[in-house]
C-alpha cells in the first residue's frame, strides 16, 4: 500500500467573495501521477497553491505525512502557470535555473558551490535544455521556456512536483514533448498536474481528477474523462465516478 504524503482535509478557500474552493478533500499519495482538469475558475491553480501555502485556507487545513510540511521531510518543486520572470530581463538559462539553489535567507549574490553547479547542469540535461544553457531567455521558444521552468522547479530535488498548465501556449510538438518529459519524471517522484490537455493526459496519469470548486468526479482517468465531458455529469453520475463504480 502506497504512504499517504499530502492530505487536504475540508479545504475552502475565498478571493474576497468569490468561492475557489469548497470543502474539499483529497489525499496524494507517494509515487502517483495526478491529472486535474475542469473549467477555468474551477479552483485548479487554486488548489496547487494551498498546497504549497502560497493561498490560506478560510477553512480546512492541509498535511503531508500527517505533519507539517517542514517536519514531513519532503521537497516540493513548482511550475506556476503564470510566471513573474520578465523574459526581457538579461539573465541566462542556466542562471534562471540556479536561483533554484538560493537558500532563502540568502540574497541574490549567493555563491554558487560546484555542486551547485553540477546539479543544474544535470537537471538541464534531463529536461533535454542542456545544449541552450547559456542562451539568454529572450531568445528561448516557449517550448524550451516551459523546460527551462521544470528544470528549476527540479533543481531542488523534489520529492513532489506540481505543474500548472506547463503546456499552455506552445506548439502542438513543444506540448508532446514536455508530456513524454513528465511522464519520465512521474517514474522518479509524485507528480500532480494541471491542465487543459484533457485527452493528451488521460492515456498516461494513474488518476484524473475534475474539479469545480471541489471534486466532481475521481479515479480511472478513462471513465472520468467519459463522465465528465462525454455526457452530462448528473449527481449520481459524479459520486459514481468517485467511488469507482459504474451505471
């Protein structure tokens, strides 16, 4: 049986008046593969983000390995959907990458160490962005920018990444290759992932989650995608889907 690693208990969360998320549950345990998928405002990037404490809950609370995250041991790695990196600024692929390695307490003046070092440069080779690391960013393909993102978010040897729609806006081959790359990683470590890529994800993540708000329907990602997007999701159709059962 797989260890239980992040649990989200009774979580709701508000932006002023607006419901993101309500009371919802859910449980990540080590070594899956997790897609989430649902309709914009639906609470997915919202969700990552209590998880990483980036979003508090109003209700709720969250634990990993029935702790705190710091107690808990494990590493988190994080592609956001929206980025603040200004692509104009003059700064490096594997620069971009290194900040990674910044502990922080530290400025941006932090020596590297060599094994600093040497740990972007593999991580850069994993995400197959090794060749183009002393490109400048304004120069990259939102292809190689997205790799460039992953393989920050894998420079601090997660236990667990989260990815917020990390193929939105590429080219159609950019999109099949950062798939083939996550489903790679989901051999090392516990991923979940958000996106819009419905069909692309269904044929490789062990669960497909759809959420609005809160979990409408979980499990088998072949009879998710069926219930969810195929036929109207009636009540009784969601908490079969959950449950696991069929008509």
């Amino acid at each position: 049986m797989k260890m239980e690693i992040i649990k989200m208990d009774k979580i709701s969360v508000k932006y002023g008046y607006i419901e993101a998320l309500r009371d919802l549950d859910l449980v990540v345990n080590e070594g899956e593969y997790i897609g989430i998928v649902g309709p914009n405002g639906g609470g997915k990037s919202t969700l990552l983000k209590t998880i990483l404490g980036l979003v508090k809950a109003y209700e709720g609370n969250v634990t990993f390995k029935g702790t705190t995250i710091k107690k808990s041991g494990l590493t988190i790695g994080y592609v956001p959907q929206i980025t603040d990196l200004n692509r104009i600024f003059p700064i490096t692929v594997q620069e971009v990458v290194l900040t990674a390695k910044i502990p922080a307490e530290k400025s941006w003046f932090h020596k590297y160490s060599k094994k600093d070092l040497n740990d972007v440069e593999d991580v850069l080779k994993k995400v197959g962005i090794h060749n183009i690391s002393e490109r400048q960013i304004s120069d990259l393909s939102g292809g190689e920018f997205q790799k460039m993102l992953i393989a920050r978010a894998l420079a601090v040897n997660p236990n667990v990444l989260l990815l917020d729609e990390p193929t939105a806006m590429i080219d159609i081959k950019s999109q099949k290759q950062i798939y083939t790359l996550i489903k790679k990683l989901s051999k090392e470590m516990t991923i979940v992932l958000v996106t819009h890529d419905v069909k692309e994800i269904t044929k490789q993540v062990d669960r497909l989650i759809y959420l609005e708000k809160n979990i409408l329907a979980e499990g088998d990602p072949e009879e998710v995608y069926r219930y969810a997007y195929l036929r109207p999701v009636s009540v009784a159709h969601r908490a079969r889907a959950r449950s696991g059962g069929g008509e």
